[in-house]
C-alpha cells in the first residue's frame, strides 16, 4: 500500500549525545502542531537506518523521509534512498531535522540548526537534487563493498582522526572540540606513505601524501572547509590533497581548514573529475560522511542528481 503522503520520521535517539531522545517528544510536538503527518521508526544499531530507510521505501510505500540526528543518520537514510532498486531514488525526498553535533551536511545548504526553522523547511522548502558518489573500498571484514558519499569522505590522516572521533562519540563525547583534541594528537602518532590520486584515469598527486578529501559538499570534522569550491549539482567531484608536512607546520596552517582558504597553503592541492580513485603503497583508513568504514584502495564515481533533498528555499549551494 503506498503512504505517498506521509512522512516516515527515522529518529535515531543517541544522535547528539543522547540530546535526540532527550528533545525527541518535543520535536514530534512541534511536527503535529506544523500539521506534518508522519510515522516513527527508531533506530537501534549502526546502520539500522540504512534499513529502516529501505524498508520503508520499498515494503511500506513511502516517498517522504524525515532523518532525525547528526551526519550519520543523514547518511544512512540517504543511503536507504540510493541503495535500494525498486523505486528511482528521485522519486523519494529526504527533510532532515539535525540533532548531531558537527552537523557538516546540513552547513553546504544553510540549513537551520534550530527545530523550528528545519520543520519550515519541510513545511515550506524548495525541492533539491544533488550529486552523490558511489564509493567502493575494502571493509572491516576484508572484503569489497560499495556506499555511497553524500557529503565528504577522506582517506589519510583525515580518516585516521575520524576513527578516534568515532570512537569517542561511542563514549558519548563528540562535537568540534572532540575532532581538534584528537586531530591535535594524531599529527604525533600518524605517518604519511606514498599515496596515488588518480583523477579521471590521470595520475594527477603522487608521493608522500597525508591526507585526500573527496566529495559532494564544502564542510567536514564539525566545520572544516576541506572543499570549500565543492558545488552539490556540478557532475564533479572536488578532491583537495595534502602532502606530507612537518608537524609545526601543520599546526602553523591547520586554521586555513575552518576559514575557506586551505588552498593557499603550499603543498595542498585541488581538482576536478568525474572518477578519482585513492591508492596507498601501505594500507590506509578512509571514512565516509564521519562514518569510519574501512581501508584504502578506494575509488569514487560520481552520480549526478541522485538524491532529492528540501532545502531552505534562499539556500546558496
């Protein structure tokens, strides 16, 4: 039976470290009294979401999904939408209501922090359709698996943090100053190997490299601008590529990833493609969307115009 004109609300309640549950009957308050008519799944592990999202698409009808929570859950009901086969993935829109701590998705798109102005943007926002990358990479099993890349994903020095970060929010702590305390102390421990980037079958970076972003939008780590010349709808992914630097240099230059000029600093390096692929002599982490997943080799694709999103309707893209 289709629900085309419900929403389906996935809430994950431990988004925020645990302000979503605490905040979560308010909210749903605030959805009944904008006249949202909507169901509610909860999540109850990692990736759940993912299925939830699945399920709800392709068993129970719906076209409207609300995500409810941080980056992770943006994540996973995106990639609900992008997995799943049975319904063109534009047939489907996803609101969000942000709940999370470094809330980078939301940042591409002026999305309101506040509850109020993100249930207006339900309400009354304009319909968008943005890029997203199909990333296949090694898992924590050993074997090759795809998902897909609706914001940032890193592989270097930038996944390695993200992995302490990860760990940490299991702990309940998380947040921008999470992300720079274990960035702080991930300059001592990592070590640069020699990477390849490869961009649209060219040999583009090679050498000692630390750290590559790939991706759809401009911020990641609670408010870095790693892509800042990133646009959501372009046909291109933006991959900036950092080469290996002493540790008082990096702390010299580590603003620049926060004020949107991370390109003027020597031995970082920006460019365009439709297929960028990230090789390492050694095995490297690489992260997608703050989601710690895996291990290099990893190669990115880009698919345009897959993913319907409301955004607030004077939103810069």
């Amino acid at each position: 039976m289709s629900k085309n004109n419900r929403w389906l609300a996935i809430v994950n309640l431990l988004s925020g470290s645990g302000k979503c549950g605490r905040d979560w009957e308010h909210i749903a308050r605030m959805l009944y009294a904008k006249g949202i008519d909507f169901d509610t799944v909860f999540t109850g592990y990692r990736y759940h979401a993912i299925e939830l999202a699945k399920r709800g698409i392709v068993e129970d009808g719906y076209r409207n999904l609300i995500a409810i929570g941080g980056d992770g859950t943006i994540h996973e009901v995106a990639n609900g939408i992008l997995l799943q086969t049975e319904v063109p993935s534009t047939e489907v829109r996803m609101g969000v209501i942000p709940v999370g701590t470094g809330n980078d998705w939301i940042r591409s798109y002026d999305l309101p922090r506040d509850y109020e102005g993100a249930i207006e943007v339900l309400v009354g926002g304009k319909e968008f359709v943005q890029d997203v990358a199909k990333a296949t990479f090694t898992n924590r099993d050993g074997k090759q698996e795809s998902r897909y890349c609706v914001n940032v994903s890193g592989a270097g020095l930038d996944a390695f943090v993200n992995l302490k970060v990860c760990k940490m929010k299991d702990k309940g702590k998380n947040g921008k100053m999470a992300y720079i305390s274990q960035l702080a102390k991930s300059v001592l421990e990592y070590r640069s190997c020699r990477m390849t980037v490869r961009v649209d079958g060219v040999n583009e970076a090679k050498g000692l490299i630390m750290s590559t972003a790939v991706g759809i939008g401009k911020f990641n780590g609670s408010g870095m601008l790693q892509l800042p010349d990133s646009k959501a709808d372009d046909g291109l992914l933006d991959v900036t590529v950092i080469e290996t630097m002493s540790v008082p240099r990096i702390l010299m230059v580590v603003g620049k990833l926060f004020d949107g000029k991370i390109y003027s600093v020597k031995r970082v390096q920006n460019f365009k493609g439709r297929t960028i692929e990230v090789l390492s002599d050694e095995v490297r982490e690489m992260e997608i969307d703050g989601e710690a997943l895996g291990t290099t080799p990893v190669r990115y694709e880009i698919e345009d115009k897959r993913l319907k999103i409301l955004i607030p309707d004077k939103a810069t893209k």
